[in-house]
C-alpha cells in the first residue's frame, strides 16, 4: 500500500510489510529508541537480498563533471586535504536548464550488520539520491561530515559540527550556481547518521534551515533517543525541529516507524509528516535500488512535493533601470541560498521561502539598486508588488 501524503500533523502511511532490525554493532548503533516497545523480529522479514536490483550506481572519478557520471569534488576551501563530497549531474542535464537537487548525508562507518549489510560512513556509499531519481532529472550531491582538525571525511559521527554547517550552506549554493540547480527545489536526504543529519545538521541554524524544501530521513530520527554527543537531548532536538516550519518530511525504516512517528506526534509541530515502514530486515538504503512498492511510494512522494511545495512560498516582483526599461539577467537573492534572475520584462519569482522576515537584494554587474536591501515578510502566502530600480 501506499504512504499518504497530505497536510497536517502526521500523515499516516498504511502497514503493508513490515520490517527488519539489524543488529547494532557496539558505538555504531542506530534506530532504536530506548522507550520505543516491543519491536519485530527481524527473522519475520524478507532480506534485501531476495529482490534483484534494477539500477547500479555509477563509480566515483575525479573527472570533469558530466552528465551520468559521479565526480570526486574539493571545495577551494579545502585543496591538499582530504575533505571531499560527490557531485552527480543526470543523464540529461544540459546547461541552462534548472534541476531539483537531491543532497545526502551516508551513515555511521565501518559498520556490518549480522545479515551482511555494510556501511563504510564514507561519501560515495551514499544511495538514497540516486535510486529516487534513476539517474536522471535531478542534481544528486553527497556531502561529508567534516573533520576540522585532521582535515578529512568524518566516517563516524560529526567531526566539526560547524565546519560541516558551513561547508553545506557553501557547496550548495556553488553547485547551484554552476550546474542549475534550483534553489526552490532542494531536498535532504540521509540513512541513519544521515537522518539524524537531516535535523541535525540541516535545521542546525536558520541560515542552513532555510535551505531546503523536504526531507528525507531514512532508518533514525533526530531526537528519538540520547547518544553520546552534545545536542542529542530532546530538547536540544526540539528546537532545531521548530526550523521545519511547515516543510514536509517522509520518514522510513526498517521494521516498524512507531517509534518515530509516536515521538513526532509528541512534540506537537505542526507538518505534513509522512511515515513508511520498509519491508526488508536489513539496515541498508539498498532498497531504493530495487524495483519494490516502497521506492514507488518514495518517488510519488518527491513528485508530490515538487509539484505543491508544501511550507513555502515565493516574492514576485520586477527590475526596472534608470529610465523605466525592464532589466533582463539580474541576480534576486535571499538569504544564503535561494536566488534567481530576472526575465526580459524584468519579472522575477523567488519561490521555495518558509515563513520569515526577509532580506532581498538585486545585483547586476556593479550596479547599484533602489532600495539596496528590501525587506519582506513572508506569512503564510506569496508577496508581489517588489519592485527594484537602478539608481541614476
């Protein structure tokens, strides 16, 4: 059966399969909470391995970024170290065109599972991106957790919880720029460190939080039980959770998602929430490789979010010059991540903005604007009517 989407507090997705537990190996962990119940047992529920996969996730090179190919990436920031994170352009990315972009976070490493499951903690065994998108129609990067100290990937846990913030506000926005990705029309995704990831570090801040449109957290939830790192207390969680405003979330996991969804219900925000039990008993994204009814039930819900945008909306407004003329090719920014330019009449449409006040600004060139920062508050509907001119 299918997960259902729609507005308000939780949205319940009906038990078709449910699934399996792993088990947890020592500090590596992962999806139980403490207070969560009885859960199944993982021996009720099918392996991941009885199901043939129908899509292979290209190997990671240090080419030049190409369509269908999986590029090693170094931010300036980082030259001679051994930070790095992924780039994937689809088979038919084209420059000029706009792509949603699905950016990811992998799980805790070295880790195996008593079925054989096998998480590195390392970039490139990310898998949630490319199984949702086949490949194709969406930008797919896979940033890392970053050690400041040692200046490399960290596979275990945060490292620097405010380098990584920074280095994701960073590679986004470059990769926006460079590649077509549209600011409206982001998605974090991540498998067990990575889901508590998708609060953690993605409503780390307001900066960071006003990123993304959607969520999608696989096999954890931020917030749903105490580890042994600072932040990890329910209260803690609760205030980055307050960032969602509105935005939606599909949350799945291996054999049960009561436990996340009772905790969700707990906090009483307010969003179109979604949960989906997988049907496997491994603690794998394997699954989205695989032709299964939950990898359908995923897509359609990406589909659906691209498509209404739920918690967000959009400034509309035009650029004019001196003398009254539309101006074509200006840069409408606001906030660290969300840009776009104006048409040949000078119109532009900023969409994918939570409820905030913000700051716009127009740039062109070195021109200089009238007013050189406007300011917008966004509550509950689009605002029209901005209007930016070039100063004589």
């Amino acid at each position: 059966m299918r997960a259902h989407f729609r507005p308000g507090r939780l949205c319940n997705a009906s038990p078709w399969l449910a699934l399996a537990y792993l088990a947890l190996l020592g500090a590596m962990v992962l999806p139980i909470a403490q207070n969560a119940g009885q859960r199944p047992s993982p021996q009720e529920f099918p392996d991941l391995s009885s199901v043939p996969t129908d899509l292979t996730i290209p190997e990671m090179t240090a080419g030049v970024p190409a369509p269908g190919l999986r590029v090693k990436q170094t931010n300036p920031e980082y030259q001679g170290t051994d930070v790095y994170h992924t780039l994937y352009l689809p088979q038919d990315w084209k420059k000029g065109k706009l792509y949603p972009v699905i950016v990811e976070y992998a799980g805790n490493g070295p880790y195996r599972s008593e079925f054989g499951d096998v998480s590195t903690g390392a970039v490139e065994g990310s898998k949630l991106g490319y199984g949702i998108s086949a490949g194709k129609g969406f930008i797919w990067i896979c940033l890392p957790f970053v050690n400041s100290q040692e200046r490399r990937n960290q596979t275990m846990w945060w490292g620097d919880p405010e380098a990584t913030v920074q280095y994701c506000k960073t590679t986004v926005r470059r990769i926006c720029e460079q590649y077509g990705g549209d600011s409206s029309r982001i998605i974090l995704a991540g498998f067990s460190r990575g889901a508590i990831a998708c609060n953690y570090i993605g409503l780390h801040d307001d900066e960071i939080a006003d990123i993304w449109l959607a969520f999608i957290p696989y096999s954890n939830y931020d917030g749903l039980r105490k580890w042994d790192w600072e932040g990890s207390d329910r209260p803690a969680a609760l205030e980055r959770l307050k960032r969602l405003k509105g935005r939606a979330t599909f949350s799945c996991q291996e054999r049960s998602v009561d436990d996340i969804r009772a905790y969700l219900d707990s906090t009483g925000i307010v969003a179109p929430f979604t949960f989906l039990t997988i049907p496997f008993r491994n603690h794998n994204a394997g699954w989205v490789l695989c032709d299964v009814q939950a990898r359908r039930d995923l897509r359609s819900w990406v589909g659906e979010v691209l498509k209404t945008h739920p918690g967000t909306h959009s400034i509309q407004g035009r650029v004019m010059s001196a003398n009254g003329k539309p101006l074509l090719g200006v840069c409408i920014s606001s906030g660290a991540s969300h840009f776009t330019y104006t048409d040949r009449k000078g119109r532009f449409s900023l969409p994918g903005l939570i409820d905030s006040q913000r700051t716009v600004t127009a740039t062109m060139n070195g021109r200089v604007f009238t007013p050189a920062v406007a300011r917008v508050a966004i509550r509950g509907e689009d605002v029209g009517g901005l209007t930016f001119t070039v100063s004589p």
